[in-house]
C-alpha cells in the first residue's frame, strides 16, 4: 500500500509542476498558483509518509 500512496504522491507533483506551467504559458496567475499549491502538496505528503516510515523502524 505504501508505494500506491508513493506513486499518487508523484502524479499529484507532476500534475501540479505541469498546471503551473500551462499557468506561466497561458498568462493564468490563478492556474500558476493553483500548480504551484499541488506540487507543495505532494511533496508534503511525501515528506510526511517517509517520516513516518522513519518512525516506524
């Protein structure tokens, strides 16, 4: 289960990495900031889970 969570974690950065750029090309600030809020999302998530696997050991 733990690389399910991985892996949504990653295509929730891609998703915003590629929001944010359609934003920067498209001249839409409000899509660039929405990108912007899924990629630190993910990262978070990312960040939280391995502590907890650090945690865990």
């Amino acid at each position: 289960m733990s690389l399910r969570w991985e892996i949504s974690n990653k295509v929730q950065v891609l998703k915003g990495w590629a929001r944010q750029r359609f934003g920067r090309v498209s001249g839409n600030r409000r899509q660039q900031i929405a990108g912007k809020s899924d990629r630190v999302a993910g990262n978070l998530k990312q960040a939280g889970r391995k502590a907890r696997d650090a945690f865990k050991r």
